[in-house]
C-alpha cells in the first residue's frame, strides 16, 4: 500500500537494524485517515470471505482492529495481556512473547468471546516474528473457530513470522512489507 510506505518514510524512525518507531501515526498517537487507509485494504483483501469476529492483542492493534471491525459489522475483541481480577477462570490463555518488548506474557480471551466455529480475522499493527499471531491464532484453535486470514498494518518479512502463520494455513495480508533497513530507512518489498 504506497500511502502507508509514504507516511512509514516520512514519519517512521528506525531505531536499529529490527526496529521502526511509528508512535506518531499508528501506536502512540493515532493517525484516523492512515488508519482508514489501512482498513480500507484490508477490508478490500477480505470482502468475499464470511468473518464473524476480529481479533486482537493489546494495545497497540486495537484502533486498526476496531476499524476493520466496524467496517465490517461485526463484533471486535482483544486478547489481554494481564489477568484481571474480575475475570474468572473461564478463558483460554496463550503465552506470546513480545519481540519489542523483550516480555512474555499470558495472553487471555474469555471463552465466551471465541465461539465453536466462528471465523475469526486477526488484526494488528505489526507482524515480526509472528509470535503474537500464533499466540492468536492458538487461541481461536482453543475455542474451536477458524482463523480465516491474519492483517498486519507493517510487516517486517525479514524476521520470518509469515511463514509461521502460514504453515498454519492462515493467509497473510499486510498493508506494507519491509524487508530489510537500510541505511536508517526502510526498504519495502516490491
């Protein structure tokens, strides 16, 4: 999507040879109209495909999530990444580990908000080693849904997660893919 490649060089920094900074726009504050962009392709990618429920991780993919969600007309929820007190033990809970982070976490749905054979599209900001996504998609498989596709507003190919996710027969849709930096800059695959 070349208007998110624009706005990732005109705004992103990258910090490392790993990292690219996008709290300007995407995960800290949030751009609406780069958000719509990204739902608008999104929703594009899956509009021939039944969805019952999008799914997402905390935080930073709950704007993009909500959008699609929206759009869409179905229901949004997020896996959440401490347990709350109110929660009983009623859930299903996937451990991620957060390259960014450099954490892992227990990562809890409700079972009441992953169905028996719902058809789920999981939406987040990145994907990058595609821990986050298998932790997801593992907790769709726990409910027994069908993950039916994977959106990633910026993908890093370089750090492999597509080809997890994709193993797991789940299609892959990203609104930008970079696949190394260079020179402090991103360069995007064609």
């Amino acid at each position: 999507m070349k208007q998110l490649e624009k706005v990732i060089l005109e705004k992103g920094r990258v910090l490392n040879d790993e990292v690219l900074k996008v709290d300007s726009f995407i995960n800290h504050q949030v751009d609406p109209e780069v958000i719509e962009q990204i739902t608008d392709y999104f929703v594009e990618q899956f509009k021939d495909t039944k969805i019952d429920k999008v799914l997402t991780i905390e935080t930073s993919g709950l704007p993009i999530a909500y959008s699609v969600a929206l759009r869409l007309g179905v229901k949004m929820v997020f896996a959440k990444k401490s347990k709350s007190q109110i929660v009983d033990d009623n859930i299903y809970q996937e451990e991620v580990r957060s390259f960014t982070r450099g954490t892992v976490s227990n990562v809890t749905v409700a079972k009441n908000y992953i169905l028996k054979d719902e058809r789920i599209l999981i939406v987040d900001d990145f994907l990058a080693m595609g821990n986050a996504a298998i932790g997801l998609i593992n907790l769709c498989e726990k409910g027994g849904a069908k993950c039916v596709g994977f959106c990633a507003a910026i993908e890093k190919s370089f750090q492999g997660g597509r080809k997890l996710i994709e193993a797991k027969n789940v299609p892959v849709v990203s609104a930008a893919i970079i696949k190394s930096f260079t020179n402090g800059k991103p360069v995007f695959e064609e």
